[in-house]
C-alpha cells in the first residue's frame, strides 16, 4: 500500500512538471508589483499638490507660501496618507517645485523680478532673493520624478518595461503629465496629434512639444507628449541638493553612456545608469 502511495504522488509530480503556466501569470502575479512603484509617485505627487493648493495664498502680504525647490516628506505631513513611506521600496522619487517666467523661450529662465545683481562688478550674476512663486507673469511646475528602477526595466533600451507600462495604464487609466522622460533628439518620440482644420478650413498638423524644448514626456493621458520645460532640464534649481536636482537626475545634466550588457562592462554598469526616469508633472 505505500508503495502505492509513492508510486502516485510520483505520478501526480510529473503531471504538474507538464502541466504549463497560466497564460494570465504576468497579469496576476508580476503586474501587481509593478503597479507598487506607480502608486508610489503617483501619491507622492498628490500629497504636493495638496501642500501647495493649501499654501496658495498664506504667505506674507497675499503672496503664496512656498517655495521653489525641494518638498520634502516633512512638508508632506498631513497631506500624504498616513504610513506613506517615500524611501521604502526600490523605488525612491524627489518632489521639487519650479517657478518660471511664462514670457521665456521654453520656459528657459527665472523670472526677472525675483532676482538682483548683475550691476554690481563684484556680483555680475543675478541671484535669487525674492519668492520666484510670487512674480509676475510666473508659470509654477510641480514634478515628481525619479529613475526607473532595474526591475521595471527593458533590459535593451533602459526604458519602462511592458509590465510597467501596463501597470501605468491599469493603475491610473490616462493621466496628463504622467510617464517617462525622454531626450527628443535621441529618442526621438511622435510628438505630434494628427492633424485638426483652423477657422479657413485648411488643415494644421499639431504639434504637443509646445515648448519646443530638447526634453519630453511620453505619457498616457489626453495626448501622447508633454514638453518638459527647459529650464527644469537644464539648470540646477536653488533649494534642492545639485545631485538631486531634475537637470542632474533625468535631464541634460545625466551621466549615463550607452552601455550594452553583453560587452565587458556588464549588467550591473548598466544599471547603475539612470537613463530614463518616471515622471509625473504638473503646471499650476
């Protein structure tokens, strides 16, 4: 009899050994945690937009009561959900907030009235000393970004993988200003919309690289690009550690080469880079 019973549990072995994966594995089991790291900036950024709808007018004589720079989890308090933790996980994001002059070729440049110097020999470059987020004829970013964690990338190009591209599209469905950078020149991304008629009826191709900047989002939402403004991809920002800055991070400033994981360098080279980040940007 227990021969039996080895003989059948032996049998049974085989058959599972034979048997095939469920074709809805991946949909089951490893989008899930994929969708983890998309919940993750998603809320983050939420958490700022709550902080600084709430900061609008507080500041001193109406102004507002933030700053361009870093948000910080401490700022975050009482807006992220409780036990929202921004270093657990694999995935860590930076939150910072830009304040541009609307009237700059790609929103390139600070607004003037926030600066002084320049007249002076022994100081010819302007610093900032007044709160940019209070100047005329201001535009206010809020981005939240960060690399592309290895796990959730194509071990080829360095970009979100499908798994994180679905998890994007199933967590959050089409939300503007959310995806990953790209450098258009490189990548060189379909930045256009089809086409629509003006008042004459002749038909104008669009274009969403409004901007006209070196730097994009592929994103999900109501169109499929987002101009990423030139001064955010460019510049360091006052307020924020240089290394964390978005210029340093996923911008122009990035020191990341083209390493192919076959040659000697290696996989664990290639991801140390930050080729590509996940972002998610709002213009306020």
């Amino acid at each position: 009899m227990y021969l039996w019973v080895i003989i059948a549990t032996f049998i049974t072995a085989i058959a599972f050994m034979s048997t095939s994966l469920r074709p809805d594995m991946k949909h089951l089991f490893v989008e899930p945690q994929a969708q983890n790291v998309v919940t993750k900036i998603y809320t983050q950024h939420r958490a700022a937009m709550k902080y600084i709808h709430k900061n609008r007018t507080s500041g001193a004589d109406g102004g507002v009561g933030y700053e361009a720079g870093e948000v910080t989890m401490d700022d975050l308090k009482g807006y992220a959900p409780y036990g929202f933790n921004a270093t657990s996980g694999t995935a860590t994001f930076t939150t910072a907030i830009y304040c541009l002059d609307r009237n700059s070729v790609g929103h390139s440049a600070l607004p003037t009235d926030c600066q002084t110097g320049g007249g002076d020999p022994a100081n010819p470059t302007p610093a900032v000393t007044n709160n940019c987020c209070a100047a005329k004829n201001r535009v206010v970013y809020l981005v939240t970004y960060g690399c592309v964690p290895y796990k959730w990338r194509d071990i080829k190009t360095g970009k979100p993988s499908a798994e994180l591209l679905n998890a994007m599209k199933d967590t959050l469905g089409y939300v503007n200003g959310f995806g990953y950078v790209v450098n258009v020149e490189k990548d060189k991304p379909t930045t256009g919309g089809g086409v629509i008629h003006d008042k004459n009826g002749n038909e104008v191709a669009v274009d969403y690289n409004t901007l006209g900047t070196p730097y994009g989002i592929v994103g999900q939402g109501s169109r499929g690009y987002y101009s990423i403004p030139k001064y955010m991809s460019h510049n360091n920002l006052s307020g924020i550690a240089a290394d964390r800055s978005f210029n340093h991070v996923c911008g122009s400033g990035i020191n990341a080469s083209a390493i192919d994981p076959d040659e000697d360098e290696g996989s664990d080279a290639y991801y140390k880079q930050c080729e590509y980040c996940l972002i998610y940007m709002s213009a306020l």
